[in-house]
C-alpha cells in the first residue's frame, strides 16, 4: 500500500513515516501544500494523510484542488483545530475523516485502515494473486502454494508492486519512484539487493522461480524456469 503524508512539521512527519514503514506501508513525503498537491495527482496512492495548515498552499486547497482533478483517494485530515466547523469544512471540502493533533499513532493508523478497507470494499479489492503467490491487502499476510512468506516492508512493497503487474517489465526508474519515492538514485544497487532478498524467499518455496532479470532493463514476475538469469 502507497500513502502520501503531506506535512511540514518535519518530526511529526518522521514519526508518521516511521510508524507506518514498521507496519509495511510506502510512505511518500512532502512538506508543503503545492508539492503534495502535484505528488496527490501525478502517483497513485492508496491513500493520502494531509494537515490542513501547510504553507504555500493550505490543505483545504490542496484537498479541493485534487479532488478537481479526479483524485478518488482517501484522505484522513490532521489539524489542531477541533471545532466542528472546521470538522465541517474539512468533510466538506472531500476529506474523509478529521483526526486532531496530538494524536496517538494507534488511532491514526485504526482510521487509516478502515478507509483504506471502506476504498478496497468500494473497488472489490481484497487481495492479490498470481502464479501461487498471495497477498492479503487487510491482513498483509504473504502466501505461496499456502505457505506463509515473513517479509520485511520494501519486500512487501516490492511484491505488492510486482503483483499488480504481472508479466510486466518493471525497469530500475518504475520500482525506484514506486518503493523508494522521488528522489531516490534509481542507479544504486540497492534495488536489486531488495529484489534478490525477494527471489530468495519466494524460492525457498516449492515451485519454479518467479522474478526474472531482464539485463540492461529491470524485472519482470512471471511464471517460468530462470534460464541464467
């Protein structure tokens, strides 16, 4: 799962980064409205966490702005604001839910959760699957034949992004701004360090290889014998 956080208090945002990176969500940053803004229309994401006070532009702004611009994601609002009116105004303006600072990351993430699972439900999303290969969107439970996978975040993250593409090359420059985010060097080998973590624990289940090489380009999950590479 993809999430945007668009907050410009730097520690509340590291301690919201960190916390759902524990629980195996991608997390992108951005630390003012107008960049969350063009990250909210240009990615996908599962769902978006957005303050309402962010300079540049405000997040009722930014909120409206994506919205106008088709943006189906759910948003879970942050403020220190906790009148209703501002409550009003945020649901109003096409946020889903209102959380109010400071906030127990317990709740945060119990919130983030069911809009998720209310979004997935909407889109009749529960899981992925492909060549034996599960994954439970709720429970983030990875099987393969039946068989339970334990897997960090970036290998579930990386799984995820080969399961909703499967067959498809991925190069270097896709996984580095699906997994890593935007300002990641897509030329360092750490890509194919995660990658080969990956393989690895798919292989040591029964059944052919999964995740090919394709040389000078990227990856690609398909059900067939690895044939060198």
């Amino acid at each position: 799962m993809k999430i945007l956080l668009v907050e410009d208090e730097k520690k509340v945002a590291s301690f919201i980064q960190r916390g759902l990176e524990e629980e195996r969500y991608q997390v992108d940053l951005a630390f003012d409205g107008r960049t969350g803004a063009t990250m909210a229309v240009s990615e996908s994401y599962d769902a978006i966490i957005l303050d309402i006070q962010l300079p540049g532009m405000d997040g009722l702004d930014v909120l409206r702005y994506i919205r106008g611009h088709g943006v189906t994601a759910p948003v879970l609002m942050l403020t220190v604001r906790d009148s209703v009116e501002d409550k009003v105004t945020a649901l109003d303006s096409g946020g889903d839910d209102y959380l109010t600072k400071p906030f127990a990351f317990a709740e945060l993430l119990a919130r983030l959760r069911a809009l998720m699972r209310r979004g997935q439900q909407r889109n009749g999303e529960n899981r992925l699957e492909a060549f034996g290969v599960t994954v439970d969107l709720h429970t983030h439970q990875v099987t393969r034949n039946g068989r339970t996978l334990d897997l960090t975040g970036k290998e579930y993250a990386l799984l995820e992004l080969f399961l909703r593409h499967p067959g498809k090359v991925l190069t270097r420059t896709m996984i580095a701004e699906q997994i890593w985010g935007y300002n990641f060097d897509s030329f360092t080998n750490v890509i194919d360090v995660y990658v080969n973590y990956l393989r690895k624990k798919l292989d040591q289940t029964q059944g052919p290889k999964l995740i090919h090489t394709v040389r000078g380009v990227g990856y690609v999950l398909r059900r067939e014998e690895d044939s060198g590479q």
